[in-house]
C-alpha cells in the first residue's frame, strides 16, 4: 500500500493498492472511491473509476483521478485508458495527455461511431454494470437484490462462455498474450460468480465471506475484463476488417444466448473440449432454470443505434419503432 497523496485540509488521502490492483480514495479514513487498474508490463490501463452514491457532487472523482495522473506522470509511467471519467478529466485538462501511451491506444471513446463488434460488447459490458450496479443498491429491499443479482450472474456467465467460445478462438493467433490474460480473467470471474451465487443462495461454504468484499473482487475481474476484450476486439477488428469484425458480432451476439446460465470454472474453455462442454452443460443449466422457475432476462433489444438494420438484427428487436424495457424477465 503506497500513498500518493494526503490532503488534511479536505481529509482526503490516496492510496495505490497493488494487492487488489486499484488506487483508493479515503475521506476521513473511509474508502469512498475506487480506480481500477491492470499491470502489462510498465504499462497501466486504467479501468474504471467509481465514487460512493452518498458522496457524489463534492468534486472526489476528479481529485482521485489528479492525484493517480500526476503519480504516474512523477513515475514516468504510461496508460492505456478505458474510464470515461479519466476522458473527461484529460478533455477538461489536456496538459495531462502526456500519460497515455500513444503506442497502445484504448477503444475510442464515441460508442456511436464504433464497429458493431465493438458496439456489443460495450452494450453487454454496461448492461453488467447496470446489474451490479442495481443488486447493491440499498434502496432496493433484499429479495429484489438477490433476484437482480440472479440476472447479473446469469448474463456474466452466458457472456464469459461466448467470449471464450468466439472471441478466443478468434484470437488466439493474433493476440496471444491478451488471449492468455483474457482466459486467466474468465476462470477467475466464473469462479467469482459462483462465489456470489452461492452465498447468496445459503452454499455453506461461501456464507463466512464479506458481501461487500465478494462484490468487490467481482468488480474488479469484471473491470479486468473489459479493459482486455475491448483490446482484443480492437485488434480484430484492425486485423480482420468490419466485415469479419460484423460476422463475429452476429456470432458472438448468437453464441450469448445459447450459452449456459451458471458458471463453470472449472470446465474446459477453450478447443473442442470447451465446445463441447459449454453445449452439456446448456442442457443442464435450462433444465435446471426450468424446474426452479427461474426468472431470467431477455435479450438485450435496446439497439446501440436505433436508426441500423443490423442493430435490430443483432439485438432482435422489431424495426418499428418499439423496444421493450431492458431487465424485462421470463417467469
């Protein structure tokens, strides 16, 4: 634990947290905000930046994020950056542009303007947040929470297996090395699911762990997980062209909702050992949803661009003009 800077006027004090890879914001000795990062080498890549709901509007988002830029600018460190709330710091204050790696650019920040690939998986990536987001919100009473957390792991899971399915498979010669990491990330996020399933549920095993902790470690795979499969789909689609990049898309949208429900670590991933696998244990885990009486969610059907066919194709939604709510659930 190193700390970057301390402000006794404000009671503020940044920590850089290599354990749990992240820097920490603390008020009065509190942690009240997060920045996830990841290690490649002397290389960062910044993940995502969250602020406590009850201290939002004080201006902390913004002192974390100086105090993390000006450390790693001292060090001489470069980033790669995925927070839009680092964005927003850099638009606002450019003289800080100097921290990011122009050798190893992120994702562009317009969504809009993005490749399909790249528009679905930053779709599924904030429909997770949102889930996450939700199933600890303590307006929300318990039974609510557990059910929305049943969602969020339901959609983690089938996401994991299509991203181990599609996009491995994909780039397994052409990105090793983020291949590697994005395997190793899989693994642990299923077996954090299952961690957060189980406790849930009353597993014997998972009940003497912290709620607030489980979430934590989720959330920080989950961060850990974006940063490295936007890398990997923007490699694709540099390599590969959109029209390749449009057929994977179609794929890894179709691949998601045939996949398994639950987690399953410790199953194969990858080859036909990891097809086959995924194929079983889809049998076991529908049948499993259906005598459970398990609410799942539908598809997501909020087009990233309500204006292109292929969105309504992706997503399968009707192109008149009528979405349905996403969250909407099967019972």
């Amino acid at each position: 634990m190193r700390t970057l800077t301390n402000d006794p006027a404000r009671s503020l004090t940044v920590l850089e947290n290599d354990e749990l890879r992240r820097y920490e914001l603390l008020a009065a000795g509190t942690t009240v905000g997060t920045l996830d990062f990841r290690l490649l080498g002397r290389r960062r890549v910044l993940g995502h930046t969250e602020i406590a709901a009850d201290q939002r509007g004080r201006g902390l988002g913004t002192a974390l994020i100086k105090a993390v830029l000006d450390d790693l600018i001292t060090t001489g460190v470069r980033v790669t950056n995925y927070c839009p709330a680092v964005e927003r710091f850099l638009q606002v204050n450019p003289e800080y542009v100097v921290v990011l790696d122009p050798a190893h650019p992120p994702v562009a920040a317009d969504h809009k303007q993005q490749a399909p690939l790249q528009q679905l998986v930053h779709a599924q990536h904030s429909r997770l947040r949102e889930l996450a987001a939700r199933s600890q919100d303590p307006n929300v009473d318990r039974f609510e929470q557990r059910r929305i957390m049943d969602q969020f792991t339901a959609v983690a899971a089938q996401h994991a297996a299509a991203v181990a399915d599609v996009l491995l498979a994909a780039a397994r010669t052409s990105a090793g090395e983020d291949a590697a990491v994005l395997l190793g990330n899989l693994k642990q996020l299923e077996q954090a699911l299952r961690v957060l399933k189980g406790r849930a549920y009353g597993d014997a095993r998972f009940l003497n762990l912290s709620a607030a902790k489980t979430w934590q470690e989720a959330e920080r795979l989950l961060t850990e997980h974006e940063s490295t499969e936007a890398r990997i789909v923007s490699g694709l689609e540099q390599l590969h062209g959109t029209d390749h990049a449009t057929d994977l898309a179609r794929t890894l949208a179709q691949r998601q909702w045939s996949s398994p429900t639950r987690p399953h670590p410790n199953s194969p991933h990858t080859g036909v050992a990891g097809r086959v696998a995924r194929q079983l244990w889809r049998i076991a885990d529908s049948t499993w949803d259906e005598l459970e009486g398990r609410g799942l969610p539908t598809e997501p059907v909020e087009p990233v661009n309500q204006h292109s066919a292929f969105s309504h194709y992706l997503f399968g939604t009707p192109d008149d003009g009528t979405t349905t709510h996403q969250g909407e659930t099967h019972e």
